[in-house]
C-alpha cells in the first residue's frame, strides 16, 4: 500500500507492544483508559524499558531478549526473526533521541525514538549467518485490523503446498509470499481503518539481496494475529548471496489513518541526529556518494529503465528518466560496483563504476548497443516482448499473488496460433513438465523463409527444478536437451516469484525441418525437461519472457 503523506497520531496516547502494535489495540477497546503521555523519556519496569516519546507513543522493549512486548493484550511479540532468544539490552538518552541497543551474539539491533513523533527507527546489524534469515515482524492482534488482500494472506481450510499455501472455500488462494509488489514498487506497507494507520516503511535495502524486482513477504492476517514484514534477506527465490552489515533505518510509524509521513520514505529520510549515537556500522551521509548518469541513449522509450548498482556489500538503484535516461542515485556506500541498465528487468547494459565518499561520480551518456536488446532483432514471428518479465502472458499478473492451482487462473493449457490477434495473451506465462508440457505453436512460413534455416530463440526468467525448454519442429526434428542456466534452487513459480535468472536459449533449426507447404501451418512443440522436480506445478517448470523466430 502507498499513498500521499498521511496525518500523526496528535495528543492520543498509544502503547506499541506485541499485541497492540501502532495503537491499534485502542480500537479493540485496552486503551481506552490509557492515561496522556507524560512526556519525553523513559522508565524501567523491571522487565522492561518502557519509552514514551511525549507525542502518544509509548513502546515497551523486552531487558531480556530485545522484543517490542505485550502490554497484556494477548498476541506475540514483535521481533528480528522468529526472536533473538537471550540478549543484552541497554538503554540511553542523547538530547531528544532514545537508543535502545540488543546486542544476540554477533547481531546487533537497535530501536530509536525521537521527541515529540510517533515513529520507531529499527536498525539492524548482521555480520554473519549465526541468524538464518533477516526480517523484522510487527506482530498484532488478531481482529484489530481486517485485510485479506492480494498481497497479503490468511489461514484458509486447505493446505495445498509444503504447509504455508492455502486455498480458501471459494477456491482462492492465499500465501505469505504473495507480495505482489516488487521491492522498487512501494515505500511503505500496512494496514488502516481509517482512524488509525500501522505502517513499515522499509529501508533502502543496502544490505538486502535480489536487487530492485525482488518480492517477499509485506503483511499477513490470520486466526492467531497479524503481522508486517521488514525483510532484510530472504532465501525465497533468491539470486544473489547474503550481504552483511547494517540495514535500516525502516521505520514503524502511527498515523490517524493516512499514510506515513513522505519524509520516512527511503531515499528521503535524514537521520543526522543519529550520526553520534555509535550504531554498529553505521556510515552517516558525509561517508556515503552518489552516482549520476547525464542519459542512456539506445532505449527502447516503450519501456522503464532502471539503473542498479551491485557489489558483494550493497545494492543500490534508481530510475532513468523516460525523457534522456538521465538518473541519479545517492547515499552509496564507496566502492566499485557493477552497474546494470534494465530495459523492463532485462539487463542490457553493464559497465563497472566506482563512489568515493563525499563525491559524485558523473557518468557520460550511456550508449545501450542494439545488439544488447533482444527486441532489436529481426524476426519472422515473435511472441511477447523481451523485457526479462513474463508480462502479457496468460495468467502474468495473477502469479505474483496466487498459486497456479487458483480458481482465477485461466486453463493452462491450449494451443497457439501465430497471427492470430492472440497469440501473446493465449501462451501461458509459466510451463511445467506435468502440467502443460507440449504446448504447440502453429505459424506459416513462405517459400523462401521455408527454405533456409533460422534460429530460434526461447527467453526465461526464472526456473525451477532445472526445468528447461527442449523443442520439436513439425514433429520430424528435435532439439538436444540445454543446459539449466543458473537458477535459485528454491520454489519460484508457486510461491509468487518469475524472478530469477534471465536467460536465453536459442535452437538453430535446419532448412529441412520446414514445411515447403506454405498455406501449411508448421508446429512448434515446447516440452518442459528435467529429471528434477515432484509432480503437478512442483515439477520442473519454467517463466517464459518471450519466444521468436529470427529472420
């Protein structure tokens, strides 16, 4: 969910816990009689430091083990992971911001509260693998916020995958990795009632890992509560190796029902006033820099680009401007990075470019070269277009928010017919081995396209199981069996994801395997092979970006 800026919380008085994350418990009735905030600062309880930013906020964070706790209103705590387990917890007050520091073996985390705003700031400092995976949930009772969304999910009465798929009564489908959004799609993610507004805005995502169309975990409701994700790293789907080091800020913020404050957005918030409070890692804007491109000629102006930044220690990107390419991308840590150009999420462009510390570092004008553009070639056919994303598919959109089983899919099965107005929208946007293997694409060819050889090119995005496409022409010819590109080794195409790898195939298919019959349609027969895989749409499988046949 994004949106404008939205309205704080003003005089009332909210406890953030476990179970009444953001106030919203207030709704349910528990803090009804909640005395006014007595003001900046903070107390210890015994179990807990209980810290009140005098603007209504007042959140409680466990001495034990660093969680933001229950105040007694049922649910489970909001933490890194799944819970740190036993930590050491220290408090301190520097001028108008309190640092909370939890520090569990190699991790540190830390939470902030400013004077006078209704915001948490989280950081959170993983230097090794000690901790599997990286996020942060704000956990809240159930009931207090009713969503079921897209990009969100609930406990429904079927489990029909690995026990975290389910299908709901009216043949729906729900799961928490159904983020729809790409991490570059929103700033914030959340719930609201109109009154009140419980909301993470995510970090920059320096430290995370998949670049800026990865998607992940946003939000879930279910019978035992709801819960708002901050993911730092996740090994979903996941092509790139863990980063180390500190993420954040990401920021819980309360509002009176709008959307956060535009100021906490990534990109856009300051935090100088935490430049002296010795975070772990932390590099304030003066030991960051930036890097500017005056445009990108060669564009395909059809398309956004997108610009990435990418090294073992960080990722960074930003958009290019549809007029000249031109873009900017500020706060980057110094060092060489790899830096990419996406037409869509189709790489066409990589140089390396190195940020000093306090510089900018200008580029000249970008030259994509057309042989860069799969798109530029030219083709007798061509089916969808290549953008390094299953787009325009059948079945495309749905995928990033429902399992294939979903009673909204359309058949996944069916034949295509170059020429015929549809054949983009008929060809399914993912195939597997034990599902739709065999797909046949029909087309005509003239005399002297029928008489010379072409080369065919099949483009993917993702694959799972090592699935890969082998083809057969007009039933006489076969393609060798490819070689599996590098893929993620997880789930992909049923967990909400078409995000891995980009990668082309191509089959260089002889004059003879042609039809010299040119009212003839010939057939093209795709097959799914692996050895890999289970059954139904957790056999080996693959996304298809686009298919075409060279000239």
């Amino acid at each position: 969910m994004s949106g404008s800026t939205g309205r704080p919380l003003g005089r009332r008085t909210f406890v953030l816990g476990s179970a009444a994350a953001a106030g919203a418990a207030a709704l349910a009735g528990p803090l009804a009689g909640t005395a006014a905030a007595a003001g900046f600062g903070w107390s210890d309880d015994g179990s807990d430091y209980v810290v009140d930013t005098g603007a209504g906020l007042v959140f409680k964070v466990s001495k034990t083990n660093g969680d933001l706790t229950s105040q007694g209103y049922g649910g489970k705590n909001s933490h890194v992971e799944s819970g740190l387990g036993t930590s050491t917890v220290t408090i301190a007050q520097s001028g108008s911001t309190i640092l909370v520091s939890v520090s569990y073996g190699t991790l540190k985390h830390y939470y902030a509260a400013r004077s006078g705003e209704n915001n948490v700031y989280l950081w959170t400092d993983k230097a090794d693998s000690s901790v599997t995976a990286t996020r942060y949930i704000v956990r809240v009772k159930a009931g207090l916020f009713l969503n079921d969304e897209p990009d969100s999910y609930t406990y429904a009465p079927t489990v029909i995958e690995s026990a975290d798929v389910f299908e709901k009564s009216d043949g729906q489908t729900r799961a928490k990795h159904y983020s729809k959004l790409r991490v570059m799609d929103y700033s914030y993610i959340g719930w609201t009632t109109g009154s009140v507004g419980l909301w993470i805005v995510r970090s920059n995502h320096e430290k995370a890992s998949g670049g800026p169309f990865y998607r992940s975990l946003l939000r879930h409701q279910s019978a035992d509560g709801g819960g708002l994700y901050e993911i730092l790293y996740y090994g979903e789907n996941q092509t790139e190796s863990e980063r180390y080091g500190l993420q954040g800020p990401y920021v819980i913020a309360l509002t009176d029902g709008g959307a956060p404050s535009s100021s906490l957005y990534p990109g856009t918030l300051t935090t100088s006033w935490a430049d002296s409070l010795g975070i772990s890692g932390y590099v304030a804007a003066g030991g960051r820099g930036r890097v500017a491109g005056v445009g990108i000629t060669g564009r395909d102006t059809a398309y956004p680009y997108t610009v990435g930044l990418a090294n073992s220690a960080a990722q960074y990107w930003g958009s290019a401007r549809s007029s000249d390419g031109y873009f900017s991308i500020a706060g980057v840590l110094p060092g060489t990075y790899t830096l990419t150009v996406f037409k869509g999420e189709l790489a066409v462009y990589t140089s390396s470019v190195t940020v000093s510390a306090g510089a900018a570092t200008t580029l000249n004008t970008i030259a994509v070269p057309s042989s860069n553009d799969p798109g530029n070639a030219t083709a007798i056919w061509r089916i969808n277009n290549w953008d390094g994303t299953p787009g325009g598919f059948k079945n495309a959109d749905l995928m990033t928010y429902a399992h294939p089983s979903d009673v909204r899919a359309a058949s996944w099965t069916g034949n295509v017919v170059v020429g015929s107005g549809t054949e983009t929208s008929a060809f399914p946007c993912y195939l597997w081995k034990d599902v739709n293997s065999g797909i046949v694409v029909y087309f005509k060819l003239t005399a002297a396209q029928a008489a010379a050889a072409h080369t065919l090119r099949i483009g993917v995005t993702t694959a799972y199981a090592n699935g890969r496409p082998q083809v057969v022409v007009n039933d006489t010819w076969t393609s060798a069996v490819p070689a599996p590109p590098t893929q993620p080794s997880t789930r992909s195409l049923t967990v909400g994801s078409y995000r891995g790898n980009n990668h082309t195939f191509t089959y260089s298919v002889p004059a003879s395997a042609w039809l010299t019959d040119t009212s003839a349609y010939n057939t093209l027969k795709i097959y799914v092979v692996s050895g890999s895989g289970t059954t139904s749409y957790l056999s080996a499988g693959t996304s298809i970006d686009a298919i075409d046949l060279l000239a």
